[in-house]
C-alpha cells in the first residue's frame, strides 16, 4: 500500500522551501546563512526546524523512530496539515464520527474540503463500523477517528478500531488527546504494520501544557516526510523545544502519579455525580472529563456561571442532548462544582 495514491498531486509535486537551517545540517563555528542578529538575546537563532534532540526523547519514550515523529503548534496543526497533504478542496472529503472533537469539521471547513458524517452507535458511542465503511469513497481520502472521544469520554472498542484501520481504503487518523487516561493501549502499536494509519497525541492533556502548544503526530515516515514537506519551516520555536525537553527531563517519572491522582478525582466525581438529582445519566469516561444529562442544562449551566464555574455546555449536541461536560479539576474545585450542584434549586 503507498500513501501516495492518497496525496493531491500538487503536494506530490512540491518543492518545500528550503530555509538555511535545513540546507546546512552540520555544526559550526560562523553563521552568516539566514540573516540572523548576531548579538546574542538567547533567541537571536533560527529553532531547529525539524526539532531532532525533542523528536529522539519523544521517540524514546513512545517506542517509535524519530522519523515516524511530527512535531506541531499543538496537534490542531497536524490535523490542519493532514486535510491539506491529503484533500483536493471542492473535490475530496473527511469523514468523521458525531459526537465528536470540532476541530476536523472546522480544518476542512477553511480548507472548502466536504465532510461526511457517520454517526456514532448512540448511548454506546462506538463506531458504526458497516456504515463508515459503506461511506467510504475515493473522495473520503481521510477518516478520523477519536478514542477516548471527545465529548463522550469513551475509548472505542479495540477490535473496531483494528477493523477500521485495516479496511477503510483511505487514511485513517486516531487522536489520542486523552490516551494517558485511559486503561486501553495505544494504536501506536500497529505503527509500523498500517501505511495508512496517523496516530495524534498532545503535551496538552496529560502532560499539563495546553500553553505550550506541542501536540505529536505518529505515521510511518513516508507520511512524516509529507508533514514535512507542508509544514511551516520553523513551525516549532525555540521556547517550546528548550521546554519541552526540560520538562519531559524533569517531570516524566512524576506522571503517572498524577495522572492517577486525576483519575482518583474523576472517581469521586463520577460517585457524587451519579447520586445528584440533577444527573439522568452519567457516561463511563476513558478522559479527564466527565459528560453528564442534566435535568435543566440552560439553567445549571447558566446557574454555574454565576457561581464562577464553567463548564462546557453540550446541550444542543445531536445524539448528547441536554448534557454537560465537566473537566476534572483539583479537589477543592471538584467539591465547590458539587456543593453549587447541590444548592441548585430550578
Ligand atoms: C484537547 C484535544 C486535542 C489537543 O489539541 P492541542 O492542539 O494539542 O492542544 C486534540 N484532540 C482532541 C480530541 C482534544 O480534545
């Protein structure tokens, strides 16, 4: 299978901009290459545009070749990237599983790409997997799967997940924004036996850095070169790569503390929730959030605003009507939502 059959042809056709830095690869002792200030702020250099010391300690942590490694502005930039590689505007399509995280329908919506919807399973909210891939078409060049899935928590079922990957005849993404938080393995296990597969994840979650804007995308590198060729040439500064590295130095052995404490969290959460009377029906969540049906979500919602708590309305969402969903905070904010649910009065 060669992804190329996938990519518009003008992408096949591109010759990417050449910067200084990736034209000169080496070390040396003068640089008089890319019309940098010499007078040093700790900045005055161009960042390293294809981040390689990051992309080795990324690739040592995740099991995966640095070449299998694109670094973005936040995984919303691959996503970005990967319907502009892989979709002919006015021509091609996504496909993605409502539900779902906003931002594949808003990517294709700038770049004029079309969007094919499939429903998830409702109440379950797994894949109907008969039914995507009798939509599939060869427009439908990419298929965008999220597990756990944002809003509704849940991982989708492994076994689904392998039969998508394995038969759309197109790409096939799976963001695992929320992976660290859940019991099931990552789909990067099958990185090196699916050509057509992407595999997103993010410092944004888990790892505590929304601010710092550093999200991941996995392929096999006849992918990563096509990320590559498309991405802005320093599409990483400095700042970030320095943090990352440092972070990811410093902090990795305290993850899966805390992550655990958040799940301990969502735990007692998911308990009081599921006693409130203002709760229908409370969803198993694989994520760092909850999804909640409330019984008068304009009014809670507004309720908790008042009250300084924001939580993310959800109530006009097909097939989550009426719910709310609710990231897991610290435990002092975990209990001052529960205590204003419990003096809600309609
Ligand atoms: C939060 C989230 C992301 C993260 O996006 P970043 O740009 O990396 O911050 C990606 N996908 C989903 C489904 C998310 O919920």
């Amino acid at each position: 299978m060669d992804i190329r059959q996938w990519v518009r042809p003008n992408i096949l056709r591109l010759v990417p901009y050449a910067s200084a830095r990736s034209e000169f690869k080496g070390t040396a002792q003068i640089y008089l290459d890319a019309n940098e200030n010499p007078f040093p702020t700790g900045y005055n250099r161009y960042p390293d545009p294809l981040q390689r010391v990051l992309k080795e300690r990324i690739a040592a942590l995740k099991g995966v070749d640095p070449a299998q490694i694109f670094l973005g502005n936040g995984s919303d930039e691959a996503i970005d990237l990967i319907v502009r590689i892989f979709c002919e505007p006015r021509q091609d399509a996504i496909l993605v599983l409502p539900p779902t995280y906003g931002m594949y329908q808003v990517a294709a919506d700038i770049a004029d790409v079309a969007v094919v919807t499939v429903p998830l399973e409702p109440e379950v909210f797994q894949p109907r997997v008969a039914d995507i891939l009798a939509a599939a078409t060869p427009q439908t060049k990419v298929l965008f799967l999220c597990s756990p899935n944002n809003p509704t928590g849940n991982n989708f079922s492994p076994a689904a997940l392998e039969e998508l990957i394995h038969s759309f005849p197109g790409i096939v993404v799976v963001d695992e924004a929320y992976i660290d938080f859940s019991s099931q393995p990552s789909c990067l296990r099958w990185l090196n036996t699916c050509p057509n597969l992407i595999v997103l994840q993010t410092f944004s979650k888990a790892w505590g850095l929304a601010g710092l804007r550093l999200g991941m995308a996995f392929a096999p590198a006849a992918t990563i070169d096509f990320f590559n060729k498309v991405k802005p040439p320093y599409n990483l500064n400095q700042l970030t790569q320095e943090t990352a590295l440092r972070i990811l130095a410093e902090e990795a052995p305290a993850l899966p503390g805390r992550v655990a404490n958040l799940l301990a969290e969502r735990e007692r959460l998911e308990k009081a929730l599921v006693g409130s009377p203002l709760v229908e029906q409370l969803y198993p969540s694989s994520a760092n959030f909850l999804l909640a049906r409330v019984t008068a979500p304009q009014a809670i919602y507004q309720y908790l605003v008042e009250q300084g708590i924001i939580v993310r309305s959800r109530a006009n969402v097909q097939l989550i009507e009426g719910s709310l969903r609710i990231t897991v905070g610290l435990p002092a904010e975990n209990d001052a939502l529960l205590a204003a649910l419990q003096n809600f009065t309609a």
